[in-house]
C-alpha cells in the first residue's frame, strides 16, 4: 500500500516511490539516504521497466541503471513532485500518529 504524504514529513531512511500524477502508480523506489529542514536525498533502488523502455534494447537498459538509479536531492517545498510513502522508518509513536494525519 502507498500512502501520498507532504514531502515535509519523509525522514532517513524511508521507502518511498516516485509517483506517476496521473494512475499514481510508482515510477521509481527509492530509499531517503539524507534529510533537513528544507530538503532530502533520495537513492533510487529500482524503477518501472515498463515505463522506461526496459524491453527496447540493451542499451536501454544500461542507460536505465545508469541514470534512473542514482542519487536526487528534493527541496521540501517543490509541490511538483509526486511521491508515496511504501514504509516508514517512523520509531516513536508520535511520528506514526503525525504520518497518520497528512496521509490522504
């Protein structure tokens, strides 16, 4: 299950997916490597195959574990960015009851 979630509340450690806007199904997962205030990092795992041209050739897929599986930063306040929240790393029950609130 993936909850979409303000960016303000990702913490290190976090499994998240970059969403498609439109069938909000996921793009890319990834886990959050770096957090602060205004920004986090993101090191992507592994990507929709489908959506990216997996099945299109060889080289296809070179540049697709090349450049869909690094490392992007998100400034927290970029409301252009769908993302959803596949598992948390929330460890205290005020952070889950907070998570909790901005899930929609």
């Amino acid at each position: 299950m993936c909850y979409i979630i303000n960016m303000w509340t990702f913490k290190k450690g976090d499994l998240i997916a970059k969403l498609n806007p439109k069938l909000k199904n996921p793009l890319k997962v990834g886990i959050v490597i770096y957090e602060n205030r205004d920004q986090f990092s993101v090191k992507w795992t592994s990507f929709n195959k489908k959506f990216f041209m997996e099945k299109e050739g060889d080289i296809f897929q070179e540049l697709n574990n090349i450049y869909l599986l690094g490392i992007d930063t998100f400034q927290r306040n970029d409301q252009k960015n769908f993302f959803g929240l596949l598992s948390s790393n929330y460890s205290d029950g005020k952070d889950e009851k907070k998570a909790k609130r901005h899930r929609t």
